[in-house]
C-alpha cells in the first residue's frame, strides 16, 4: 500500500499589481507540492486573509497601499507574533535598506521579482521547511552592515538560556558558518550540529537562522 502524497504547501500571495499576482499564482499552482490559497493586494488585507487562511508562506510584496509589505510581514512574523507565519519577501528594489528591513520585520527570505520561476519556487519551498532564503554569509553581513542600529535586547542575555556548547553554535551561526562549517570547527559530526541549530531556535524562540543572526546582535555576542 502506497503512502499518501503530503499536503501540498499552501501559499498567499501578495502584490498591487493584479498581472504579477495572476503570474506568480499561474507559477505556483504548476506545481503538484505546492497551492495558492489565496491572492490580495495590499499589506492590510495579507495580515487578515493570512490569520483566517494560516497558510504555510505568505509571498509578500514591499511597495503597496493601505498597508506596506515590511509593516505587514511585521504584523505577520516578528518575534512578539503568537501565531508567526513565515514570509517570503519578493520585490523590484534591489536595496539594501528592504531586505534588512524585512528581516528585521521577520521575513524568512528575500527575493528579486526578476528571479527565474524555479528561484521563486525554491525560495517558497526553503522558507516552508523553515530555512531561510539568503545564505549564511549573505545574512551575515547584511545584518552587520547596519547592526549599529540594532537596539540593544531587554531580555536576558542567552547565557541564562544556552548551553556553553549551545552558545558556541549560536556564534558560529552568526558568523555566517554553515552546518558543515560548523560540525568542522568544533569536530562533531553534521547531525550533532542540526541538534544544537534545534534546541537553540526552541529555546530562545526564534524561527531560523536569520533571527538566530539579528538574535546575536541584538545581544552583542558578535560585532
């Protein structure tokens, strides 16, 4: 007896213009693993259609009315959300200023609308399984690039909450190491380095790797 093929991915997608809607909606729903849910056009009516769809990645755009992109992936993902839902940001401004704000706003990856198709679908499929679109390095000095204007955590400072080891996977983490990297440096095996990225991201509650950079930070463990 075969096994039942998984529940395609379900997606929203969010943009002003109605022809890229209808375009990256056609992409999408090409695909047998994944499922446009839903279609909206400006930021205000993401937030409501995302909290009465749950779907598992909201395709957001930057730039459009009632209600921006950044204050709706804000809204939708930052850390203080009860219920986050993972957003994939794809605009036409390729400005550094936007993918450090969306970033910060919660934004699991970032995207150019120029992109081929299978860039868009892999980034969808990235962001659902909880990776986050831009790469370590990348990330890394994106973050750094403007980590002067991260307001220092009230929390408390991760110490209190990880591990010695835990600790040192999380700096390696945001200095941009990849798991292989990682694994290399501290002579433990790929798997042990996935445990330690697990019990980090549950212990300080954060979603993927970007958060564990902006995390790191914000808490002054890298400069």
């Amino acid at each position: 007896m075969t096994a039942p093929d998984p529940a395609p991915i379900r997606v929203l997608v969010c943009d002003d213009q109605a022809l890229i809607r209808t375009g990256f909606t056609t992409i999408i729903n090409a695909q047998p693993d994944l499922e446009v849910v839903a279609e909206c056009g400006d930021g205000r009516a993401a937030v409501d259609l995302a909290r009465t769809l749950h779907p598992d990645v909201v395709v957001m755009d930057v730039r459009m009315p009632v209600l921006d992109g950044i204050a709706a992936t804000r809204l939708l993902a930052s850390a203080g959300v009860e219920h986050p839902v993972k957003v994939l940001v794809v605009t036409t401004f390729n400005l550094d200023e936007y993918v450090y704000e969306a970033l910060r706003a919660g934004a699991s990856g970032f995207l150019l609308k120029d992109a081929p198709p299978a860039q868009l679908l892999y980034g969808i499929r990235a962001v659902a399984t909880g990776a986050a679109l831009l790469g370590p390095e990348v990330t890394r000095q994106l973050v750094g690039r403007y980590a002067s204007r991260i307001r220092p955590a009230e929390q408390p400072r991760p110490e209190t909450a990880l591990t010695p080891r835990e600790l040192e996977v999380l700096r390696l983490i945001a200095d941009g190491r990849s798991n292989s990297e990682i694994a290399a440096t501290l002579v433990i095996s790929q798997e042990t380095v996935k445990t330690y990225v697990s019990r980090i991201l549950a212990k300080l509650n954060l979603r993927d790797r970007v958060q564990v950079v902006v995390y790191a930070y914000r808490h002054g463990l890298v400069t």
